[in-house]
C-alpha cells in the first residue's frame, strides 16, 4: 500500500454487511469507494444467529448463495410450561451462514468497484470544510484517506463516535451463542423466563446436517446464563445436544439508536446507528434499510455539491420516517415485559395463545416492522384485560 495518500469519493469505515451494502448502491451510483475493514477477511469471525426475512432477500436483492433454512413458524415457551406459536403468512425467514452471506455481499460489491482495504483499522477520522481525511494503520504502517464524504459503519465498536461529536447507544442486550450438534424440532423455539434470560430470550434455531445455534440474550453476564440455558435444554426431550462446533461467542447488540446520524461529510448506519428491531436484537434488516437511504441522500450530495449537515440530515428524516415508529413502539414493549416475573411470563404466552390474538397476528404481523402489530394489539380490550391481570399477579 505504501505510505500514500489515497483520495476516493466516499470512505465507509467498517466491512460489515451494512457498510458493504452501502457501498455497492454508491458504486452503483458511479462514485468511486473505498470500504475500510480491521479483520483480514471479510465475515470472519460473525456472531450472529443469521435470520434474515425473505422480504429482505426480494426488497435489497441480496445473494441468496448463504441461505441454510427457511422457517414460517416459531414457538416461544414460557418457564412454567405453556406455549404459544407464532405463525403467519409474512413471518417466513431464512436462517443463513453469516460468513457466506457477508462474503457474497463483498463479491458483489468488488463486481460493482468497490475497492476494499483490510486489515486496516481506522484510528480516526478528521473533518474539513473540502474533504474527510481517515488515519488508516496497516500492518506496514500509517496513511492517510481522503474522500469527500465518509460512512460509519463500525458495528458495535464506538471508538470513532465521540471525537467525531456522535453520542453512543445508551441501552445494550448482552449475547452469547454456541452451534453445536444436536436436534430439536422444526421450528425456532423462543425461551422466556427469568431464570433463563433475564429481559429477553433465549433461542434454539435447527439447521441442516443435526446441528443447532442456541444464544441468550440478557442485561449482563450472557456466557454463564448460556451455560445454563444448555442444561436446561438438555433436560427436554425433544431436544438433544452433542459436542460444540464454535467457542461460545460474545458480543453486546444495541438496543436504541444514537442520538444523531449526520454530520457534515459524515452519515452513520447500521449498528453503529443503533438500527436494531429493539423487540429481537436483529440488526441486518433496518441496517440495509438505512444504508440504501444513507447511499440516495449522499448520491443526491453528489449531484448538488452540498456536503453539509443540513443537506445530509435528509437521510435521518427518511430513516425516521420509515422505522421510528416500529422502534418506538418496540422499545415500549420491550420494557414492558422486561418487567414480568415468571407468572406474568405464563400469562402473556398463555394471551398469545388465545385464538384472537393469533388471528390478529396471522393479519398484522410483520418479521420487520412489529409496530402496527403492537398498535393493534393494545387496541385490543383483551390485551388490557390480560395486562391487568398480568400486572396484578404474584
Ligand atoms: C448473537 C447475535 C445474534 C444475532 N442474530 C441476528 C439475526 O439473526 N438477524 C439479524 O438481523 N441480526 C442479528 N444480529 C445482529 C447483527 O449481527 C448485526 O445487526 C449486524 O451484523 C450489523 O451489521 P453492521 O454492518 O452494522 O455491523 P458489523 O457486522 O458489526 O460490521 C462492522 C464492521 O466494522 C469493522 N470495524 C469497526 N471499527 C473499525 C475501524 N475503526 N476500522 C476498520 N474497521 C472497523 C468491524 O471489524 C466489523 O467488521 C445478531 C447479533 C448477535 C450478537
């Protein structure tokens, strides 16, 4: 690489799927990008349980060579032992092999122009009234990137959001998962309760050839709650377990997006933004969302010249437009049922099993978007009735 300097159109700082997908609809747009990535290979290491909607495939027309599973159904357990299915035309998602997913999107991004430099870490990025400039380290050294504007898109890493005037998500799940050998049935099973994972969930997703992906989301301390959700699972009989293909993995997901994502010459998208479905922690479908819109407003940038942050905070407006109502009301219902006890547990799963609710579901439920399903559901006299109850037992 030597000690150059390298002048693109648009830097994007992080080779995640979103950063990738932002790329390629800017290359496709004819600007000349540079994606800026600290691991040597692209989708090594993910930790990620891969679920992906179909309606994400058909909407961002994503390479479908990753796709492991389909699944139109999951079960979701209380702890003390009722059950309840979710089930509807429009739930139906694949599960894919994040690796695979990742490596295709940078293909494709290459086919488009994409230049890509790994094993670079940005150390920093500097903002002038003509240009970005980025501190790239590399294992032979130092250089410097200029480009005319630049992309965040650094995952869970924050590092580069301070200095560059971005607050940080104030609310994180903490997650574990393991792939391992073993069976269950055929849909994804969703276990609640407190002793299991605290404010969120643990789940069960079956893959090809007998082997499984569990994971735990909680507040704090996901490699032990893991550790016990296994045990726990080995107690069932209509699950079996066998040796561990991966290490337990680790890795926090941000629950509330930052404060701000525009700046002058600067947008930020994906988890870096906190555009993450508060209900499950998936992050892939509104990060591809945001970097398409992120991707329109800087090409509109382009075509004016106007790199400033008035002009550039179009993008907030439309993302905003397009997922903050599912995230406010997400994030509502979060918090809600992060505050049930086991027995409250037992009631909701028992309220989702009730035939109407399961038909509102069957007509409202969305893998995406959860809020309309939310609204209508707390218009539902049922719902508060149950909530009541819900609330008032011990
Ligand atoms: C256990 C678990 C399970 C999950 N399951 C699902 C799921 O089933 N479905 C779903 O939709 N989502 C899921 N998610 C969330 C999903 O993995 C993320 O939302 C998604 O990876 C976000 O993509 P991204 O491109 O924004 O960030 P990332 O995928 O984190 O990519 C960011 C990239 O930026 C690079 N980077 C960071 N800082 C720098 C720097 N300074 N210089 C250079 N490079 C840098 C990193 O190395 C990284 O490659 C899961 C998350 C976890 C933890």
């Amino acid at each position: 690489m030597g000690k150059l300097n390298f002048k693109y159109d648009v830097v994007i700082i992080g080779g995640g799927p979103v950063g990738i997908y932002t790329s390629i609809k800017l290359a496709k747009e004819g600007l000349r990008v540079l994606v800026i990535e600290e691991d040597a290979q692209i989708g090594k290491p993910r930790f990620c349980t891969g679920l992906i909607s179909r309606e994400s495939f058909e909407r961002f027309s994503l390479p479908k060579e990753a796709i492991e599973k389909e699944f139109n159904c999951a079960s979701v357990f209380s702890p003390l032992g009722s059950k309840a299915s979710l089930k509807s035309k429009s739930i139906q998602a694949y599960v894919t092999d994040r690796t695979k997913f990742d490596f295709s999107l940078y293909n494709m991004a290459k086919e488009a122009g994409v230049e890509f430099f790994l094993s670079c870490h940005c150390r920093g990025l500097k903002v002038y009234s003509d240009r970005v400039e980025a501190a790239v380290s590399y294992d032979q050294g130092d250089t410097t990137v200029r480009s005319e504007a630049a992309v965040l898109s650094t995952g869970i890493k924050y590092n580069l959001h301070r200095s560059l005037g971005f607050s940080v998500p104030g609310n994180f799940l903490d997650c574990s998962q393991v792939q391992l050998a073993g069976e269950s049935g055929s849909e994804i099973e969703i276990f609640l309760g407190n002793s299991i994972a605290p404010h969120s969930f643990g789940w069960v997703v079956p893959l090809e050839k007998k082997r499984l992906r569990v994971g735990i989301s909680t507040r704090k301390n996901s490699p032990v709650f893991l550790r016990s959700f296994l045990k726990h699972l080995k107690l069932k009989d209509s699950i079996t377990l066998g040796r561990y293909f991966t290490d337990i993995m680790r890795r926090p997901i941000p629950l509330e997006p930052i404060k701000q994502t525009y700046a002058d010459r600067m947008l930020v998208v994906g988890d870096a933004a906190g555009q993450v479905k508060p209900t499950t922690g998936g992050g892939i479908y509104f990060g591809l969302l945001c970097a398409d819109l992120a991707a329109q407003t800087l090409a509109k940038a382009f075509k004016k010249g106007d790199f400033s942050g008035k002009f550039l905070s179009h993008y907030e407006t439309n993302w905003k437009k397009q997922i903050e109502f599912d995230l406010t009301m997400s994030i509502y219902l979060r918090k809600l049922i992060a505050r049930f006890n086991d027995e409250q547990i037992e009631e909701l799963v028992k309220f989702i099993s009730q035939d109407n609710v399961q038909q509102l579901m069957e007509k409202y439920a969305d893998f995406n978007h959860h809020g309309r399903f939310i609204k209508e559901l707390i218009k539902m006299p049922l719902f508060w009735k149950h909530l009541y109850h819900m609330v008032n037992v011990k």
